[in-house]
C-alpha cells in the first residue's frame, strides 16, 4: 500500500469512528438538564427533577449505573426535534 492510500484509510477510519462514537455519548441527569435548559426558577440550579419526571412519563429512556441515571445525548436530541416548538412547527 502506497502512503496516500494508507492515509486516506485512516482518514476514512477515524471519520466512521467518530460519527459511531458521537451516537454513544451518554449525559448525566444533571448534564441533561444543563443541555435542555431545564433550570429551577428559584435559585438557577439545573432540574434534574424535570429530567427524571420526563423518564418517568417515558418521554426519555435512560440507563442506571450504579446509583445514577445516564440519558443518550442522541435521545435529547430526538426529544427536541420532536418537541411542539421545534424551529418551524409552530
């Protein structure tokens, strides 16, 4: 195999491997609410409890590891697509 073509190979390589690993990033209830913009009225803080009634009414699916809930950054990211005030759908 000639350099160029090695080169290209892991080009190619390391761009599938960046758009599997991009689907795999998994974002705490805390780093959820941060990314949604669910924050508390009162004090500011991020609403990890909006995130978990979300997971409760199945809007979400998460995973728990150990004693914390991670939700698929890609599933926010559907959940907000799909929102009734997405860009255009209203």
């Amino acid at each position: 195999m000639t350099d160029k073509s090695v080169t290209e190979a892991q080009s190619e390589n390391s761009v599938s491997e960046k758009t599997f690993f991009d689907n795999l990033v998994w974002l705490s209830t805390k780093d959820a609410a941060i990314y949604l913009r669910k924050f508390r009225k009162n004090d500011g803080r991020p609403s990890e409890g909006a995130i978990r009634t979300a997971i409760w009414r199945g809007l979400l699916k998460a995973r728990k590891w150990g004693r914390r809930l991670y939700i698929k950054k890609a599933d926010l990211d559907r959940m907000l697509n799909n929102s009734p005030f997405a860009e255009g759908s209203y």
